[in-house]
C-alpha cells in the first residue's frame, strides 16, 4: 500500500502510541469486526461464500486475532503474537490451495486498514486527539498490514512448495465446493469431480480431526477428499463409514484424534462436519469421552442437549423459576431428586437408590417438588421441558442455574 503520510504535523515528530490509546481502542473492536466483514464481502464476494460455510468461524476468528493483537501491542509493546502469526499463515495457505494469488486477501487486509483509520479518525474528533496521534496511529496500522501480509504471504510460499500435483489442488479445491453449502454448484462439482477423476457421491461423511496430525493423504483411501493443513483439518469420505472403512481409517489416524459426522446428501456436507467438529469440541471438555474415533451418531442426545448453552441456561432459569429461593443446598437436593425422577418415572424406593438416600427422604423431597412447582410437572410441555433442561445440566457437570 503506498503510504502518503507525512512525518510531522506542525512540527510535532510522530511518536509510538501511548498505551493508553489501547483503552479508547478496545471498546470499538466488536463494532469495527463487524462493519470490516460488511465492507470486505461487499468488496470482495469470494469471501462472502466462505464467512456463511464451515470455515467461517476460524475465518472470523483469524480477523478478531488479527485486531485485538494490534491493541494489545499499544498497550505492551512486548505481547506475543504466535497465534495470529499462524492464522495468518493459515489465510495465506487457503488461498494457494484455492488457486488464487494473494491479490485478493492483499486487498481485504489493506480495507480493514483503512476502515480501521476511519474509525481512529472518528475516535480523534470526539476525544479531542491530537493530529500527530492519528498520523501515528496511520503509520503503526499501515506497518501492521506489511506484517500481516509478509506472514500470509510466507504460508502461501509455503503451501505452493509442498501443494505437490495439481491433481491434488484440485481435489482440495472440490472439498472446499463442496463444503460451501447450498445451493451446490452443481455445474462446477461436476467438472472438477471429472478432471480428477472423482466420483460424486450421493452422500458423505465428514470426519474432524485434532493434532497432533500424524497421517498424510496417501494414509488415506484414495477416494477420500482431505485438507490437513487447515487450522481444522478435516476429511470428506464418499458413503457411510461402515466397518471395513473404519478399520482403514483407524489404521491411517495413528495418534490423531478424529470426530466422525454424520452420513448426509452431499448438498448437507457442511452440517456433517459442522457436528463432526462440535463433537470434538465437547470430547475436549470431558462432555463425551475421549477415545481415538468418536462418531457423532452415538452422541446425538448429547449433542443436541448441548447444542445452545446460553439456551439451556435461560430454559433452565424459566423451568426451574419455583425453587427460587431456596438456599442452594436444599436447592440442589431437590433438583437432583426431581431429574431422578422424572428420568427414571420410579417409585420412591427406586429413587432413593440411584440417589443413596433413605427412601423416607425422597419422599420427603418429592412433597417439596410438588408444593413448589404445583400443576407444572402435571403440564406434558412443562415436563419434558424440565426433564430435557435437566439432563442437559447433568452433562454439564451438575451446574444448575442460580
């Protein structure tokens, strides 16, 4: 980007900013995320496609790093930045698997820039700034997109070195048609399908996987559509995985760790990866037990229980409204012996031994149930409101709302 700044204003010298300018800058992060999305898709519509499918969360999170680092560095000079480092080289990498040149991702860096300045130039005016402060504010961001681009520029050198044939672009460039999401262009599956000689399936199951990677595509079956180099490496099998493609993949995973979506029409791709990657994530937070292939297939209460904490909370506060206060214990207590209850339908003397208390006790507690929540559990919608709310709970690790 050429760079028309001058190096004073009216003889003050530009200066690095002072860090406190980082407390005016952080509260306009959100904001600014959101209007540098808008500007970029509306600038350049390849992007659109990929922030609305399965890669546009690490997209956005790449483009939160990218800011927040800026501000961090304002308020210490000395923050580390290894992660943003990698995104970006990641950013640089997709666009080399994609067969296109860096013009593209060049220029949304460079319109984040400037919108960036536009907003420091809003800030400038309201909190009476000086220009000597813009201008080195101007001149730090202008630095920061080289940087930005020197490293997406190292990723994408990097993936053209080891992209290998251009059979394997392609077929890496079919998985990522593919998992853009409806409407399929059916059109362009199908000519790149025949340069490779990849036959379209008519369904698929995508399988997410997590360092450390210890396979390679030709681990893998040779009619498996893979991208282990994306922050989320992933693979895309043709059918079901039925028991001789599990023992195959079993045998090329080594070490990794992997999620196995569900099997779906080819069009609903990106859904199967999109359980496939949720899976692992609540394999991570002990939701789901750890074993070297989950398959979301076996997890699916779970995975739907779990599917909105935020939700699950706010249904939670609305089911569980007539224990209101009472103290958290007791709270507890009759929480726990009412989803015992309402799972298992059991008498007292039943609950009473799932929960290792006297039966005299249960039903002590059940009379309390019933005084505070009166006709509700009488209510089918109310009750299997509370019962589904509750078991969510429970995979939750007991957290009750308060």
């Amino acid at each position: 980007m050429p760079r028309s700044i001058e190096p004073a204003v009216g003889g003050e010298a530009l200066r690095p900013l002072p860090t406190e300018f980082a407390v005016v800058l952080q509260p306009e992060l959100p904001s600014l995320i959101k209007e540098i999305r808008l500007e970029v898709t509306r600038a350049y519509p390849e992007y659109a496609a990929l922030l609305d499918g399965p890669y546009g969360e690490s997209i956005r999170f790449g483009v939160e790093q990218s800011l927040s680092v800026f501000v961090e560095r304002v308020a210490s000079p000395s923050a580390t930045s290894s992660l943003r480092d990698e995104l970006c080289r990641g950013f640089g990498r997709f666009e080399a698997y994609e067969g296109r040149n860096l013009e593209s991702l060049q220029g949304a860096y460079r319109l984040g820039a400037r919108l960036a300045l536009r907003r420091a130039q809003k800030l400038g005016r309201r909190y009476s700034l000086s220009p000597a402060l813009i201008l080195s504010f101007a001149d730090a961001i202008l630095s920061y997109v080289d940087e930005l681009e020197a490293l997406s520029r190292d990723g994408y050198m990097e993936a053209q070195a080891r992209n290998g044939t251009r059979d394997e672009t392609r077929r890496r460039r079919l998985l990522h048609l593919i998992l853009a999401g409806r409407p399929v262009p059916q059109g362009a599956l199908t000519e790149l399908a025949e340069q490779t000689g990849w036959r379209l399936p008519q369904q698929v199951t995508l399988v997410a996987l997590r360092g450390p990677l210890t396979l390679a595509q030709g681990d893998l079956d040779i009619d498996v559509l893979s991208d282990l180099s994306y922050p989320q490496p992933h693979l895309l099998i043709p059918g079901p995985v039925d028991e001789d493609r599990r023992r195959s993949l079993g045998s090329a995973l080594g070490a990794t760790r992997a999620a196995v979506g569900l099997t779906v029409d080819l069009a609903d791709a990106a859904d199967s990866l999109r359980w496939a990657r949720r899976t692992l994530e609540l394999v991570e937070s002990k939701m789901i037990a750890d074993s070297p292939l989950v398959f979301a297939r076996d997890e699916l209460t779970t995975l739907w229980l779990l599917s909105d904490p935020a939700l699950v909370a706010h249904l939670a506060a609305l089911e569980l409204a007539p224990l209101d206060g009472l103290p958290a214990s007791r709270r507890d207590r009759l929480v726990e012996t009412l989803r015992v209850w309402l799972t298992t339908r059991g008498t007292a003397d039943q609950v009473s031994s799932l929960l290792g208390v006297h039966p005299q006790t249960v039903r002590y507690r059940l009379r309390n149930i019933d005084s505070h929540f009166g006709d509700r559990l009488a209510d089918p919608g109310h009750r299997f409101a509370t019962e589904a709310v509750l078991r969510a709970l429970e995979l939750q690790g007991n957290r009750y709302a308060d």
